[in-house]
C-alpha cells in the first residue's frame, strides 16, 4: 500500500537536481517557521491558560527589537530564496549553442511534434540522454502548457507567438508530458509521453518508422505547392522581396520602422501579409489563413532558415 | 471604554421592556427588504453568501468525488469543467469576497466607531441588490448550463474557443463588482467623517485597518476587473481583437488586466480575516495587542505591494524574463507584512491568560493554517520552483491554505465571537468547538495531500489523472467528507440557537470595543447617547464583567 504512495517525483534534467535542491531549502525554511509558530502557540496557549478568574494578564504591548528582529530575518530568508530562485530560472533562460531545434505545435486536444530530420510524433518526444534540445512551440488555439514534471519544467504555448523551452534529459525513462494550462474539454487528455533514449537507440529511431522529408525540404516543397516561389524570387526582380538570407535579418518597413525577420514576422507575413510591408514593396501578397496549418508555418520557416546556411541560430 | 463610559451608554430605565432591538425593529418580508439598517443589510448578506457558500461547496464536492478514480468515472469530462468553473467563480466572487467585509464590515464598522450607520446607509442597500442581481444572473447561466472557461476567463479561450455562457457569468461578475466599489466607497467614507468623539484613527480595533486596507482594493482593484470583462465581452460578441492573436489581439494582455485585478483580489480574501483574528486573540488572551502600530500598517503595507505582485501568476505564460524577476522580489515583499502579522499575534499570547472559547480555536486554526498557506507562497515566488509548480496542485493547495483555511477560519471565528450580538444568543459551545476541530482535521486531510500531488506533478483542473496519484486523490476526498461535515455543523447549531439559544448579554466576552457596550441586540440607533472614548483599543488591562 505505502509503496504505492508517490511523494516525490522522478528526476531526469539537467536543471532537475537545482530545483529539487532550492525545493528542500524552502521546506527547511517552512518547517523551521511552522514548527516555530505551532511549538509557541501551542505552548504559550498551554502555559498561560486562564486558571482563575483572577488570573491577570502581564500587559506587554510592544518592543522594537523584537519587531525589527522578526522583519530583517524573514526579509534575508526570503532574499535567498530569491537570489536562488532567479539565478536558477536565468541560467535557464537561454538555450545553450548547439541546441537542437524540435518543434511543436500545440492544439485541442494534442501535441504535435516535428524533428528537423523529418520524423513526426503526437503526443509523444523522442530524445536521447544528455544532449540540450530547444522546443520552439506555437499553439492552433487556445493557450497550453508544456509541462514534463520529471524534467521541473513548463512553458506555456499560445497561438500568434513562439515560445521557447529547452533541456537537456540525464536519465533513459519515459517520463509523463502534461498540458497545464486549462485549454478546454479534454485538456487532462492533452499529454502523452517523453521517451528518454540512449544516443544510439535514438538515431536508429530517427531513421526508423514512416520517415518523411527532412523539415527544410518539406518547407521548400510547401513554398513551391502554394505559388510562393512565383512573387519570391532568388533575386529582388519578383513582386515580392526575395527571402534569400532573410531570416533573423533587419527589415525596414513601408511607413516607416524595422523589424527583426524571427519566426512571429515570418508566421504574420504568412497569416496576415498587409499588417508589416517591406519597404518599396505594394501590400498585394493574399492571405494563407486557413491554407496553411502551424505546422507548415514550422517547415516554411526551417526552409527560410536553411536558405540562411544556418541550422540552430535562431532569433527569437 | 472605562466602566463611567459604560454606564453611560446604558439604556435608560424607562421602559426597558418595550425598548426594540433591531431584530424587532418591524416584521415581514418588506422590513428587511427595504431596510437602510446596516446590521439587517449585514443579515441580508449573511443569509445571501452563506447561501452561494452551499451551491459552491456542492459543486466542490461533485469534483471530489469524481476525483475518487483516475478515469473521472462519475461525471463527463465537460460537465467537470464547469464544475470547477463555477466552484471558483462562486467561491471567490460571491462568497469569500464579500464575506467578512459585507457581513461582519457591515455589522460592525458603525458599532465599532460609535456611529448610528453607515455613511450613505441607501448605497448600503443597493450594494445587495447590485450583488443580488450578480449571483442570480451566476446562478442562471449555472443552470442553463454554466460555463467552462475556468474563474480566470483566460483569452483567448474564453473570447473565441468555449461553447458555454460565458457572457452571462461575466456580466454576473461585472454587476457583482459594483456591490464591491460602493461598499468600499461607504466603508472609508464611513470611517473618515463618523468617528466617535476620542476614537482617533490609532484607536481604532485592528479590524477597522483591515476593513479600510480591504476597501481601498475594492475602488481601485474591481474597476480593472471590469474593464478586463468589458474587453471580453467587446470581442466574444463584436469579433474586436483584443486579445485574440488570430483578430491582432495579445492574449497575456488579458492575464496582466485579469491579475491585477484578481491578485489584490487575493488580499480583499484574506485581510478581513486578519482583522478578525487582532480582535478575538486580545479578547481571550486579555492582553492588548503586540504591536499595534505593526499589526495596522502591515495592512496598509499589504494593500499597497499586493498591487504591484501580479506578474507572479505569469512567470510561464510568456511574459518577459526581467518582469518576472522584478515581481519575484515584490512577491517576497509583500509576504513579510503577513509574517510581521503572525508574529505579532503569537506575541500577544505570551503572558495572557488564555481561554478556549470557540472564536479563539477558530483563531488558533486560522494562525497554523495561515502560517502554512503563508510559507508555501513563499515556494511559489521562488522562479526556478514556481516553473515546476506553476499550475498544479501545489498552487490549488496553497490558496485553500489562505482562502479556506485563513479567510473561511476567520469568517467563522468571527461569526462565533459576534453571534451574541448578531443574534442576542448564545450558541452551544460544546458543538461549536466540536465543529472548529472538525473543520481543522478535516481542512488539513484535504488539502495537505494536494501540496504532494502538486510537486509530484498533477495539473490543475483535471478531470482524470495518471493512476499513480490516486491514493493522495482518495485522502483528499476523504479529508473533504469531514470538512463538509465540519461547515454544516455551524449552519445547523447557529440557526438552532437563533431560537432556542439562551439569551446573550451585552458583553458575554467581556472585550473591550463599542460594540460590546450597546445591547445584544443592539438598538436599531446602536446607542442611546454618543459614546466618547477616552483610551487605546483593547485595554484588557482590567478585568470586568458583563454588562
């Protein structure tokens, strides 16, 4: 019976042992003030308990020092707390160089997963043991949650938006994957699995099942299926500006303005064109809403990239 | 108040028989229905929350029990989320936030200052039926088939994705909110202009801070509520894009209007409840309060950072790093006022002399319940473990700890201490203590499992889970069954004694505060002559006896 009563959960990221670490420091904390506040309550309540109705009461109505006392301690606790807390979630910030990309797509009710070679998943994330792995995530609809608590992380998904999570796995498992963040009927159906695989097991994994095109190519194929290739040229002579080396570049904006070419700009310019025009440009291009799933927003913009030459630098 | 100031605030002898309390002040339905009377308008609400406490607490056992297997096995899975939905929306907007601030504010904030009533005593009235109004329109669209959007209307789900009645339960909360801006309004306009002569503002009982702290969030906090629920309404019905990025909208826009908002929200749920406990701890300790000067301006401390902490609900949910960084420290800022509070009140207990009436078990519930829901915020504020337990169980636990644990402790402590004069009976203190530790035991077998299920990893607002969690899932509905039993206990022994309850006298606590020196029940004008107050709140300093 009692073995069957979980009180911690598995750990299986880099970032795991941090979190679990600060995790104990607070529940020291906790117990110290609990046991503190519950041991004098229950003592003073015991101690000083009315025994005759002529008891009287010692009137002490304050003291300064013990005030001062009781505010600076809590405030240098709580600022550990903090210190610890933030250089931890900073450190975490930012995806390491090197980073592999994977991206997902979330929707009612499911996780969609593209690996860069071509394989896809639902509700399921391959990954070998001890390499950092960058999520660049959009949602469909409503806003989810990426949530794998034996790796103590999450992020949330929302549509119009990329966000980012990485980690890097330190133990072959598999391991629950949640969404967390209420997203309607069968939200607590919304996850499925991370499989934690040795290195070689995952490359003959990758290779393996219904493979299809590397997600750059698969982009080009898209690019050239939706008539994109008849306004985007390789050279500025078409209606539209050439994307050769446009990704993470500065462009400057009819009316006015820049901005930065990441993976927001290329999904509105597909989504929306006439909201942001390159500058010398008419606002012509029609609208892909509706043609395009997120998923093909991910492959056009891998095959963006790759006309880049550049594979894991990503501007956010 | 000295003994001369007692006595002179007695009833003349004339005619003491014929003398009307407030209770008798006029019979039938149109005598509370029209009455200007803050302590009927306080019954008013009595009866209308305690009311939306039941309807809520059904729905939250429905979940419980539903959550007794991993499979969810008693309801379909769109009928658990309106459950919780509407758990929520009751529980917070119909029943803890107008809690102790309509009830006990409403009863006590005129006895208190010496006053006759309120300030504007018809505003008062209409503050019920604008909440009136509110919770029917909740309570209609529950029964048309609620809504599933979750309390926190989160875009762009609820603008764009969900099927349910979402407008009416906004508008419900939109109307409700205006109940709120007027009572805060009454309430500092109340304690600015009608101060008994003497009863300066660091003479006044604790509870008056807390009211006045809880009401400066009412006008500055609900009208932000509103506009978030306009905004809403704008684009569900009008396709306006506010929040819907699919329109143009930004849907964290809607987080940061809905928090700032619903994170003081958070303080109006648990700073009345901290008045209540700095009158009932003097009161059976017999000693002033430690610090009062610190218990008062923590209130204000708590009113003004709670303003600035809302981020911390967003720490995953996109915002920028350094946002989350700045309201991290703020978080750990306002969390030491509350600390200086506990403090505080343990202190006072030193050197009293201490006895366990019913309000004071209530209050000792409140101050180990508070202390953990406290603590465990302090897990949430840290960055790197709020990512993990950001929308789990972890974070449902803590809240309880404050909100059911603190607030629902001190609202019924509160009510014990005060029944005598409410009602001008007294209750049976065997069933009420008997009901103070089933609430405590019961409290604490339902939540305390939920801080386990929430590090190991189980999401909020699920209708079914991993078998893994089951166990620590049945602990908790087993923990809810006592706790239900310990909330109907009170609604049963309370009513009870409305009838058949011995009479209480004026002062049965023999406490210290104005309201102790009129009858129980008081006088429709409170008190035949003005009070003047010639000294400190709570001079237990000497004993004396009921009136």
């Amino acid at each position: 019976m009692l073995s069957d009563l979980p009180l911690f959960p598995a750990r299986a990221s880099t970032i795991g042992a941090g979190v679990d670490h600060l995790f104990f420091y607070l529940v020291a904390v906790a117990l110290v003030f609990s046991t503190l506040i519950f041991g004098l309550v229950f003592y003073f309540a015991i101690r000083y308990r009315r025994r005759s109705p002529a008891d009287k009461a010692t009137q002490i109505t304050s003291s300064v020092p013990l005030e001062i006392a009781w505010t600076v301690i809590p405030l240098c606790l709580s600022a550990v707390m903090f210190f610890w807390g933030a250089s931890l979630f900073l450190r975490h910030a930012i995806a390491p160089p090197g980073s592999a990309d994977i991206y997902v797509v979330g929707k009612q009710w499911m996780w969609k997963v593209q690996h860069p070679e071509g394989r896809r998943e639902i509700n399921e994330l391959h990954v070998p043991v001890g390499r950092p792995f960058r999520l660049i995530m959009t949602s469909e609809d409503a806003i989810h949650s990426f949530f794998v608590p034996a790796f103590r992380l999450k992020q949330d998904v929302l549509p119009g938006r990329f966000t980012t999570l990485w980690f890097q796995a330190t133990q072959v498992g598999r391991y629950h994957l949640f969404c967390s963040q209420y997203c309607g009927t069968n939200h607590s159906l919304m996850g499925g699995w991370i499989e934690v695989m040795e290195p070689v097991e995952y490359e003959h994994w990758l290779s393996r099942g219904s493979t299809g095109d590397p997600m750059q190519v698969a982009g080009a194929k898209l690019f050239e299926r939706l008539g994109c290739s008849n306004c985007h040229q390789s050279t500025n002579q078409g209606r539209g500006p050439s994307l050769e080396g446009l990704y993470g570049r500065r462009v400057l904006l009819e009316g006015g303005g820049t901005t930065i070419a990441d993976d927001a700009y290329i999904e509105e310019s597909i989504l929306k064109p006439a909201t942001k025009v390159t500058r010398g440009y008419q606002p012509i291009m029609p609208t892909f809403q509706g043609q395009i799933s997120e998923e093909g927003v991910f492959q056009i913009i891998a095959f963006l990239r790759s006309l880049k030459g550049e594979r894991t630098q990503v501007v956010q | 108040m000295n003994a001369t100031a007692a006595a002179r605030v007695l009833p003349e002898p004339l005619e003491p028989e014929s003398r009307g309390d407030y209770l008798n002040a006029g019979y039938g339905v149109k005598s509370w229905l029209l009455t200007t009377d803050h302590k009927r308008i306080a019954l008013l609400y009595l009866a209308s929350i305690t009311g939306m406490f039941f309807v809520g607490g059904a729905f939250a056992v429905l979940m419980r029990i539903n959550l007794l297997t991993p499979d969810g096995e008693l309801v379909s899975a769109e009928t658990y989320n309106k459950l919780f939905t509407m758990h929520g929306l009751i529980m917070i907007f119909f029943f803890l936030i107008p809690s102790i601030p309509t009830v006990l504010g409403n009863f006590l904030l005129p006895l208190m200052i010496g006053a006759r009533d309120v300030a504007f005593p018809r505003l008062n009235l209409l503050s019920w039926y604008i909440f009136i109004t509110g919770a029917t329109l909740a309570l209609v669209s529950a029964v048309y088939g609620g809504v599933d959007t979750g309390w926190t209307f989160y875009t762009p789900f609820s603008t764009t994705y969900s099927n349910t009645h979402v407008m009416a339960m906004a508008i419900g909360v939109f109307i409700t909110g205006f109940s709120s801006i007027l009572t805060g309004l009454n309430f500092i306009v109340t304690m600015h202009t009608m101060r008994a002569p003497g009863l300066t503002w660091f003479r006044m009982p604790l509870f008056l801070w807390s009211l006045y702290a809880t009401s400066l969030i009412f006008v500055l906090g609900t009208p932000v509520l509103a506009i978030s629920l306009l905004a809403l309404a704008v684009e569900r019905f009008f396709g306006v894009g506010i929040f819907n990025p699919r329109l143009g909208g930004d849907p964290v826009l809607f987080q940061h209007l809905f928090w700032f908002y619903s994170h003081p929200a958070v303080y109006v749920m648990i700073l009345p409840g901290m008045g209540v406990i700095s009158e009932v701890v003097p009161c059976f300790a017999r000693k002033r309060i430690f610090g009062y000067g610190f218990v008062a301006f923590s209130s204000v401390a708590i009113a003004v950072i709670g303003f600035l902490v809302w981020g911390h609900h967003m720490f995953v949910a996109g915002q920028s790093v350094y946002a989350s960084l700045a309201f991290s420290v703020l978080s750990y800022l306002v969390a030491i006022p509350s600390a200086i509070k506990v403090f505080n009140w343990t202190a006072t207990l030193y050197k009293g002399t201490i006895t366990y009436d019913t309000p004071m078990l209530y209050a000792f519930g409140f101050i180990g319940l508070f202390t953990m829901g406290g603590l465990t915020g302090l897990f949430l504020a840290a960055l790197a473990v709020d990512v993990h337990v950001h929308d789990t169980y972890f974070v449902i636990a803590h809240f309880h700890y404050i909100m059911v644990g603190g607030m629902v402790m001190a609202f019924l402590g509160g009510i014990h201490y005060w029944w005598p004069k409410i009602s001008g009976r007294l209750y049976p203190e065997g069933w009420a203590r008997l009901s103070a530790l089933v609430v405590f035991l019961g409290f604490n077998l339902t939540f305390f499992p939920q801080f386990v299920l929430g590090y190991l990893g189980m999401p909020r607002r699920y209708h079914a889970y991993p078998p893994e969690f089951q166990i620590l899932n049945v602990m908790s509905t087993a923990g809810a069954s006592i706790l239900g039993v310990g909330y109907l206990m009170p609604l049963i022994y309370l009513i009870w004694s409305m009838r058949y309850g011995p009479a209480a006298p004026s002062n049965p606590w023999a406490a210290t505060g104005l309201e102790w020196q009129t009858p129980s029940p008081p006088p429709t004008e409170n008190f035949e002559n003005v009070p003047v107050v010639t000294e400190e709140a709570y001079a237990y300093g000497e004993e004396r006896t009921d009136a």
